[in-house]
C-alpha cells in the first residue's frame, strides 16, 4: 500500500455510465476512498451500506466518501439504487484493477479490489491507511480517528 | 481491535445484576433479521448463565435499508421513559414479522403504557437523542454492521452462536 505522506495517484474513473470522477476534483476537500471486493454482499449493513449511514459523521469533517471496486459502472448504478447509497461508487473496470493497482490493492488471484481504506488529506497526500482481511468489514472507527488527526493539525 | 467508546453508563439499558462478571453489548435495529436471529440466542445466554452476565442493548438502526429501524427505535426509548424499554425491545423484536408505523401503539397498549404519554415521548428530542448517541457510540466503536457483540468493551467477531459458544468454553 501506499506510504503515508506520500501523493495520492490521481484517476478519472466513471460514477454512472455517463459521468467521470476526478480525484484531483476534491482538491481542497478531504477523501475517503473505500476500496471494496464487489456489489451486491448478502448481508444487511455490508460495508457500503454502513457508510451511507455514516456519510453526516463524514461531512462534519468536510470529507467525501468515494467507493472503488472492479464492478462496472451500470453495476454500480444499480446497486446504488437499490441500496439507496448517497456517495459515489467508482468502476475500476478497463483497464481493469488499473486505480487499485496503482494504490497497492489489488488482489490478482480473484481479480477484485482488496477490502482498503485510504484518508486523503486536503492537499492530495495520503493521511491514513488500512488494509482489511477482505472477509471483515473495517467498520468506519479508525477513518474518524484519521479524519480528527487531520483536523488537530 | 475496536474497544466499546462510551463505557457503559448508567445511561444505557442495563439488564442483569451490576456485579456480573461478563457485560454483552449488543448495537442492534429492530429491523435488522439477524438481529432477531440473536434476540432468543442472548435470551439463552442470560438464562444459562444468570448473574454472571449483564446484558447491554444500544441502538444502530440502518434508517437507509430499514424503513423501521428509527421509529422502533424510538419506540423503545419511548417505553423507557415509562420504564419498560425491556419490555418493548422484547415484544417488537417478537413482532419484527408485522413491523409497520400503527404496530409501536399496539404494543405499547400491550405492555401495559400510558398510550398517551408514549406517542408525546416518542416526538421528543431527548428520545431521538439518545438514539443518534447511540448510534454515534456505534460508529466509534466500530461496529460494522448488525448484530455487533462487545464482550467486556472488547469488540467479538462472530455473531450471537459464536458468542455463546465462546461463553460456554471459557465458563469450563
């Protein structure tokens, strides 16, 4: 994974099928990004989920959440619909597993995103990371702590 | 490993003797199906154990995925005003099958409250409150979806079947 204090690579990867995200767009906002396995987890409160009941917590400390993972964008478009998820979910889908690469979480065997967190300061530089076990869900303690290390600067 | 963030208080619905060696503590929505799965498991878990364990409910209702997770949760708070949270975190994990906005008066016509003071309770700002702390407390803990077991403060992968067996060896 990426080394803290370093600069985060930028990506443009699409949201819907229509519509690219930056990550240089949220200069001067912190980031979150979320790389995760895949939609559609069978379980109530799978990691996105969570999130999307945490975003208020996320935006106190004027942070954005972003999703990563491998699906591709009409994938995400109805997952998010039918999760009613309020933050973006990026497709790393062609070339595919490129940004995951590019931020060392990539698992090559199953072709799908490792489960990942990444805080991204205000300037672009990473702040925090954690790699999961990609069976457990991070929950989102240690982002808040990252994002209140942030803010004591 | 995720720690409990609060303590337990005095704040907190509390069920079992003080001087329990063991406190459960379960972040739960009323919506939630394995949630109900764990509510007779922790019932078995009280009862075979008794007053070595003090069993602690706080709320984290998904709202998004769960249209009833916050009014029930409410709901039992609203109860605890008049003292019987037990009493209606029991009966609407019982019902969790017919959730719908009329069924927290038939309940709390059921168990006995003053209906009247119940729907006022349940509009009060101190109520919600004490569930978005809740849920709050939650997201510090780190909980990570529902059912979400603490065991002494201490974060407990598994869900409630584990949590018993675990309980059980450790009680050998």
């Amino acid at each position: 994974m990426l080394e803290k204090g370093t600069t985060a690579p930028d990506f443009q990867l699409n949201a819907t099928p229509d519509q690219k995200i930056k990550l240089s767009d949220f200069k001067g906002k912190n980031v979150i990004l979320a790389f995760y396995p895949a939609d559609w987890s069978p379980v109530c409160g799978d990691q996105m989920a969570l999130y999307n009941e945490m975003l208020k917590y996320f935006s106190k400390h004027d942070a954005q959440m972003i999703g990563i993972s491998v699906d591709s964008a009409w994938c995400h478009n109805a997952f998010q619909q039918d999760r009613k998820l309020h933050f973006p979910l990026l497709a790393d889908f062609e070339p595919k597993g490129e940004v995951s690469k590019a931020y060392g979480v990539y698992d090559d065997e199953v072709g799908e995103s490792k489960r990942a967190l990444y805080v991204i300061d205000q300037e672009g530089k990473i702040a925090w990371s954690y790699l999961s076990p990609t069976a457990v869900n991070p929950g989102a303690d240690g982002i808040l702590n990252a994002l209140e290390e942030l803010e004591k600067k | 490993m995720s720690t409990l963030k609060p303590e337990v208080s005095s704040s907190d619905h509390i069920e079992g003797s003080d001087a329990a060696s063991i406190t459960i503590v379960e972040f739960g929505d009323y919506q939630c199906p394995h949630c109900a799965h764990a509510y007779p498991i922790i019932k078995e878990i009280e009862q075979a154990f008794g007053d070595q364990i003090r069993f602690v409910f706080r709320h984290f209702p998904l709202q998004e995925s769960h249209e009833f997770a916050f009014p029930a949760a409410l709901a039992a708070e609203a109860a605890a005003m008049q003292g019987k949270f037990w009493e209606m975190h029991d009966a609407l994990f019982e019902n969790q099958y017919r959730l719908s906005d009329d069924l927290f008066e038939e309940l709390a016509e059921t168990i006995g409250l003053d209906v009247e003071q119940f729907q006022k309770a349940i509009l009060e700002d101190a109520v919600k409150q004490k569930v978005e702390d809740d849920f709050e407390s939650g997201v510090r803990s780190g909980v990570n979806g529902t059912p979400s077991f603490y065991v002494n403060e201490t974060k407990f992968d598994g869900g409630p079947d584990e949590l018993f067996e675990m309980l059980k060896e450790s009680a050998e």
